[in-house]
C-alpha cells in the first residue's frame, strides 16, 4: 500500500514536494531544489 506524503525543507521548514511512499518504518530522505532557500537541500517525510 502506498502512503502519500509531504517532504518538507531541512533547513527552512517550507514543505515544497509531495510524493508516494512503500515503507512505514523509516523516513524518506532526498536532496531536492528549495525555491525558498533557492538551493539544493535535504527534504525530509513529513506526518
């Protein structure tokens, strides 16, 4: 079953992506572009 979820900016909190997850154990990390901190940062899964 995929959960839809929020990743949301490490550094300023801004949750820009939402995308589909597989596992409910861990939480996604990915390195995506920030529009606000307008650079590339780590995006964590957010509730």
């Amino acid at each position: 079953m995929n959960k839809k979820v929020a990743l949301a900016c490490s550094v300023c909190g801004s949750r820009n992506y939402s995308t589909t997850s597989k596992k409910e154990s861990e939480r996604l990390d990915l390195k995506k572009f920030c529009s606000t901190c307008n650079a590339h940062t780590i995006h964590r899964e957010t509730k």
